[in-house]
C-alpha cells in the first residue's frame, strides 16, 4: 500500500495505522452480523472508504461525524465485540499456558499476530519482548546457525578462494558471469536502434 503524505509531517505510516486500529475498534462487526455476504462487502468497503478519507484529509469533519453518530447508535455492539475479543484472547493465551506443547501452527500464529506466543518457554518460538499486560516471557534460545556440509571449505584469503566466494556468491543471488555479459551485449545493441 503507497500512502501519500500531506506536508510531510510525522510517520505518515505510524498515523495510517493508529487511523486503522481506532476504526477496527469502533467498526468491528463480522460476518454473522450480517444477512448476506453483499451486506458485509458493502459494509467493508464504506470502513475502507472512510479510513482512506481520514488517512488523505477528505471530508475530515464529515467523517469523524459519521463515525460518532454510528458510535451512538451502536454502543453496545461495540462494547460486547471489544468483550468477546478480549475473552477469545484471554481463553487463548490460558489455553497456551496449560498445553504448550500442543500449540498447533494454526494457534501460534494467531497467537503471535496479538502479542500471544504459542507456548512460554518452547525452544524456537517467538515471543515477544512486550506483551500487553506486562508478561515477561523467556526469549527464544537455540544454537546459531550452521553452515550445511559442516566447516567451510572456502576458508582462506588467498586469491583463489577469494574468487570461489566471489562466484559463489553472485550463483547464490542468481547471478552468473554469462548472464552479466549478455545483459551488456543486450543493452549495447538496444542502444543502438534508439
């Protein structure tokens, strides 16, 4: 997504997505709300639409009206949304805590997506430095990575093994000499029709 910045003031990405954080909170109804899928598209789009409005400085006043009378008229919904969520996000890191050795790829995922992690302690996983809440939880540990087919055969600073590297490593970017060769031939002739 490319947002254009208005005057170049601020993280125009940092304001892009405390503006989307605010309207999840507040338009956080889902696909049972609705009757029809169309209904829920069309509701989608409307967030959509005025969350690009306020992000580029559209109708600012107009919108944030919109938004106050629909948090008005829909309060409640809005507060028991906020309460299922947090009670899914409570059920899900208690669920964690007790088995986190079955943790699925599916659970640590979303887990991980809100500041949950799959299972404290668990070698290898990801946990986050601040989780909301103030739980401090141990960092992953492991062995740092090792080079397959064991120790490195191109170890030395003599000539030939600087150019191995070399090669090696443009192979490993995709790169070979004939490749850069015929590019410049490529160029060269294309240049010449011009």
């Amino acid at each position: 997504m490319v947002v254009v910045g208005s005057g170049g003031s601020g993280n125009a990405w940092a304001k892009e997505m405390t503006l989307r954080r605010r309207m999840a909170s507040i338009f956080n109804k889902t696909r049972e709300h609705f009757p029809s899928l169309k209904d829920y598209n069309d509701y989608l789009e409307e967030v959509e639409d005025m969350t690009f409005s306020l992000i580029e400085g559209f109708d600012v006043d107009k919108i944030e009206a919109k938004i106050a009378r629909y948090q008005q008229e829909n309060a409640e919904q809005i507060y028991l949304s906020r309460a299922k969520r947090a009670e899914d996000l409570a059920a899900a890191l208690k669920a964690s805590r007790m088995n986190p050795a079955k943790a699925g790829p599916s659970d640590t995922a979303a887990g991980s997506s809100q500041g949950i992690s799959g299972g404290a302690g668990v070698q290898g996983q990801y946990a986050p430095a601040a989780v909301p809440g103030g739980l401090n939880q141990p960092r992953p540990t492991g062995n740092a990575p090792q080079p397959i087919g064991g120790s490195d055969p191109l170890h030395g600073y003599d000539e030939e093994t600087m150019r191995l590297r070399a090669e090696r490593g443009a192979r490993a970017g995709g790169w070979t000499a004939e490749l850069g060769k015929r590019r410049a031939l490529e160029e060269a002739f294309n240049s010449i029709f011009v």
